[in-house]
C-alpha cells in the first residue's frame, strides 16, 4: 500500500504514514482494480464501503430507462466515492460508479471509518472530520452542476462550465476531465449539438480547443448566450 500517496489525499490528510497504516487494517481496507468500462457499484445496490481512486479514475453516472446517461461527476486520483451511500447503510444507490479507464480502487469500511475504536485515537479523530470536509464539498460541487445546466442554451451551459474550470484552475488554458461524450452527459445535452456549438464558440473568437484542452480567448457579452 503506499501510503506517501495516502497520506497526500484528503481523506487522510493530517495523518501520518504510519498511522495510515494502522487505520487500514481498523478499517478492513482491501485493493481492487477494474479495466476500463467496468461497473464498480451499479444502481440498486446497497454499499458498506467508500472507494478510493488509487490510480485511474471513476464516473458516477445514472441511466434512464431507454439507457440514456448523465454523467453527474468525474472522481479523479485520490478522491473518494460512495461515501453517503455507504454511511447511510441499507439506503440503494441511484447512480452507476463505471471505470473512466484501467482503475485501482481501495475500499474502506465507512461504518468502521465513523466509529471510533476504544482506544479514541487521535488520528481516527481526524479522518473523520476529513470526511465530513468532503461531504460538504461535494455538496458544494453538486450546486455547481444545477448552475451550470440552469441555462437554457447549451452555449450558456458551455459558458458557465468552462468559467468555473478556468477559475479554478487559475488559468485560462486548462483541461477538463471528460471527454466530448462525457462533456454533453454532464451538461446534459446531445453530443452533436455541443460539438457544433463549441466549433461555433471557437469560430465567434471566445475559445480555442484540442480534445479536452481548451484555451479561454476574449468575451465578447453579446456572443455568451
């Protein structure tokens, strides 16, 4: 297990690496890896365990009942999944956790991870305000969503996306974490129809894109909605 990577995560930031370690065999950890394409926990299912991407990268992601999907989120590297589903105990999964691509997963016992051992170590302690940390941000993320597919037009929708990305990552040239199909399942328009609008938004002067890089150039009020 390595830990140095663990360590760096938020769900056990502030812990050491021997202290991790420790924790994981508390908790019951164990690793699993999935190729791309697979299902880690599918809809209807009930989940004990919180997942960690180790390497990889997961989706979360519901189907209707035609098989249409919607990507809700995107968890990278060291974020972690099925956090609420598996606090809440017997409460089934609405959504599919799928495999971006070739993924290592740890697990960790939620109900052990929120259950402090008899020994009330300080370390158990800080992990789970860690987790609460990220309940809420994720919170915050789901918000984030409803912005941005509260316009009606999908370059509004664009505009609101591709905002937030660059000011989160402090630039105007970023990457985003989907691809052109995932990029319309989060947005939650058809796929032909953000591609026209992107080459239209790149033609108009507001952007320039290469697959998932995008250059943010000069905006132009009239041209955003």
């Amino acid at each position: 297990m390595n830990t140095t990577f663990l360590s760096k995560t938020l769900l056990f930031q502030g812990i050491r690496e021997h202290e991790i370690e420790t924790m994981l065999r508390c908790l019951g950890a164990h690793e699993k890896e999935y190729k791309k394409g697979k299902t880690i926990y599918q809809a209807g299912q009930t989940v004990k365990d919180l997942g960690l991407v180790l390497s990889g990268g997961v989706n979360i992601v519901v189907y209707d009942y035609w098989g249409n999907s919607t990507i809700f989120s995107h968890i990278a590297p060291g974020q972690i999944f099925a956090e609420t589903y598996s606090a809440m105990g017997q409460e089934e999964l609405l959504v599919n956790v799928i495999a971006d691509q070739d993924s290592h997963i740890l697990f960790v016992d939620t109900y052990k991870l929120m259950t402090t051992c008899q020994h009330a170590c300080p370390y158990h302690q800080r992990a789970i305000h860690n987790l609460i940390r990220i309940s809420a941000q994720k919170n915050l993320n789901l918000s984030k969503r409803m912005l941005h597919t509260a316009p009606k037009s999908i370059r509004g929708r664009l505009v609101s996306y591709l905002s937030e990305q660059a000011l989160q990552h402090g630039t105007n040239r970023f990457y985003i974490p989907f691809s052109r199909q995932q990029l319309a399942d989060y947005l939650g328009v058809d796929r032909s129809a953000l591609s026209n609008e992107l080459s239209k938004m790149q033609k108009d002067g507001l952007l320039q894109y290469h697959k998932n890089e995008f250059i943010l150039t000069s905006w132009d009020e009239k041209n955003l909605v």
